[in-house]
C-alpha cells in the first residue's frame, strides 16, 4: 500500500533506537590510560517507539468542495487529529476548481482557492486526495447536461429515459467519449495540484437498472457476438442476464485500470483508491463494482468502503464481511457520521475499526460535521470524546 497514512515517521524511530543501541555496544572495551576519566557523557535520550497507530488515516470526505473553508476546515481538523482530506473536485459533469480544460469550472479561478487549501492542508500535516466522481454528474451546469443528454452519452434505463438522480445525469460507462473526458480530468487535475492521491468514486453503474443505450447494446452485442432480439427484456430477465453482467463489469474494470495508470503517469508515486459498496457481492451484482478485482490486480491501491449504519453490531459484522473479502490492509473502514445523534456513537465505530485491525476510517461527511459542529477529537493516541 502506498502512503496510507501521514506520518510515516515510525520506521525512522525505530531505526534511530537501534542506532543507538548498537552505539552504546561499540564503547566497552578496556583502555589502559592514566589520565584521570573523563566524566561520562549525558545519556541520549532514547525516544520511545510509538505504536503502529500512527500510521492510521484518519480521514474525512468533503463532498461539496466549493463550500469548504479551507483555512477553518485544516485547522478544526488539525486539532481533532485528523490526517487526511478526500476533497470531491470534480464530477462527471463539472470541475469544482477553476479554470479547467476538461471540464466545466463552476468556480471562479482567482484566486485559486482549491490550490491555496492544499497548500494550507499540507503545511497542517493533512494529506489532500482529489476526489474524481467518475459517472454522476454532481453539480452539472444544466446546458452541459442537456448537451450530453442530447448527444446521447448518458445512461438509461429501461424505457430509453436518462437515469436521473437529484437532477442529476449519469455518463454511460462504455462509451469512449466519455472515457477520454474523465481521463482528461483524472490527469489534469493529479497535473496541476499537488495531491497525495487520487479517489475514484461512482465508478459503477448506478443501482437503478442501467445502462440500456444504443452503444451499451451494440458493445455488448459485439462482444457476444449475436443479436439480442428481446432488448433489453432478454438481459434484464432472460438468457442474457449473466453475460450482460459480467459485460457490465469488464466495462468498469477496465476503465478504472485506465485512469489509475494514467494518474500515477501523470504523478508518480500517487496513492490511488475507491469508493466502494460495503457488499462485495451485491456491488457486484448491482452495480459492477467487483473492488476484490481491482485490488487484486493493483489497478488501486486501497478501498474505502461506504459502511454506513448506527448499529454498532451491524457495522462490527459488515467490516468483518468486508476483511474477509480482501485484505485488511486495504480496506479503510468509511463510516456514516452523519447517521449519529451523540459523538459517543461515533466514538464506538472508530475503536471498532481498531479492534478490528483496519487500517483506518474515514467519515461522511465533514460538509456534515462542519454544519453541526460534530467533529470527535481523536488525539495523539486514541479518540477521547
Ligand atoms: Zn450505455
């Protein structure tokens, strides 16, 4: 895994201790002068390794970045304890920085606030991730929208109407126009700032049925190399279900393998992540989302997952399902802060992730802890509410 966490400074400890051992070693030899000793030098301090813990994210999501106050956000953050932001700065339909090539900007570019906040985030000790949702079109200006929606580059359902969710479109994942404008915006954006790493998130079909346009039908129809008459009845419920699924699948696969290369090309060294469904098995299913695949294959280094519940059994028995889907190491546990009345449930869920050995969590979401000022302090060494 790469950089998971902020602060790998324990190796270096440790190393630093055995330097120091093996110094203490080197002096005891006899010596046969007659000058009067020397006093001893002053004993070195010898620092005391800390635990394994610090290298834990300890992370939060900001979903709408164009409302985010860096300078309080990094310092609230800094104070609590945190050591990571997954900043959302761009959509399938809009740039949420300025200036963008790629995308539309829905944000001014003067100056560069997006710029300005990382630099602000890393001199906190915070590691920023850009946050690229790759399908929903989060914050599209309306013409462009309509322009997609006319060009025929979104997805649909069943009756032939665009899939919409809160107003919003989603891009269809097979086709390749919409392929090169997130890899645009993928590579412009690790380019331009200096980010830690990159997240994708709503890399998936949505979980209504989808995506039944003309494109979707004539790849699939390619790739199975026959006619499908009944469409799309006959991949909803008939003989084709399986293999549109695992079509479906081999869609997102091999797009989420394209722009994690392209963004560690374009950054090296970038740490490369999902955001993913708790349920291996339905995100499968449901949404083409097989991150067992993805990890295994390297196309990211780790997931976080959407395990979002209040019951703190449920959310014990959904990241035991989750650890014995992949390995723990890189599974980084996402919980639902904003389903939470008392800091002390939250509380629960952050020790749980650590009994639990994972090798952090992040909380959806800071936009909600911000506006209710529900941020647990989580300290040098554990959380203390
Ligand atoms: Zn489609």
């Amino acid at each position: 895994m790469r950089r998971l966490g902020n602060f790998p400074a324990g190796a270096l400890i440790v190393a630093y201790g055995v330097i120091l051992l093996f110094g203490s070693c080197t002096v005891s030899h006899p010596t046969y002068v007659t000058s009067p000793p020397k006093p001893p030098p002053p004993p070195l301090p010898v620092p005391v390794p800390r635990p394994t813990r610090a290298a834990e994210l300890r992370g939060v999501w900001v979903s709408d970045t164009t409302k985010l106050d860096w300078d309080s956000a990094t310092a609230n953050l800094q104070r609590a304890g945190f050591n990571t932001i997954f900043a959302n700065l761009a959509s399938g339909g809009a740039a949420l920085y300025p200036n963008s090539h790629s995308l539309p900007s829905i944000v001014g570019g003067s100056p560069d606030l997006v710029a300005h906040g990382i630099d602000l985030a890393h001199r906190r000790g915070l590691a920023v991730h850009a946050k690229q949702i790759v399908t929903f079109m989060f914050k599209a200006p309306p013409e462009f929208q309509r322009e997609l929606i006319a060009s025929d580059r979104v997805m649909r359902g069943p009756d032939g109407h665009p899939v919409m969710q809160a107003g919003f479109a989603w891009l269809c994942p097979s086709q390749e126009a919409n392929r090169a404008l997130i890899a645009s915006s993928v590579t412009e954006m690790v380019k331009r700032y200096p980010v830690d790493g990159i997240q994708f998130d709503y890399i998936r079909f949505c979980e209504q049925p989808s995506c039944f346009c003309a494109n979707c039908r004539r790849e699939f129809e390619r790739t199975i190399g026959t006619h499908v008459k009944r469409w799309p009845e006959a991949v909803l419920q008939g003989a084709y279900v399986t293999q549109f699924n695992e079509w479906r699948q081999h869609v997102i696969n091999t797009w989420i393998e394209d722009l994690s290369a392209r963004a560690r090309q374009a950054r090296p060294n970038l740490a490369v992540s999902a955001a993913v469904f708790s349920d291996l098995n339905r995100a499968r299913e449901e949404k083409a989302q097989d991150w067992k695949l993805w990890l295994d294959r390297g196309y990211v280094d780790y997931v976080c997952t959407m395990t979002y519940t209040p019951d703190l059994r449920d959310f014990e028995s959904k990241v035991q399902k989750e650890q014995t889907s992949a390995p723990r190491s890189k599974v980084v546990v996402g919980i639902g802060s904003w389903k939470f009345d008392r800091l002390s449930q939250l509380s629960a869920q952050i020790t749980m992730t650590r009994q639990l050995g994972a090798p952090g969590f992040v909380l959806f979401s800071y936009d909600d802890s911000a506006s209710r000022n529900f941020l647990p302090n989580l300290g040098a060494s554990g959380p203390r509410f």
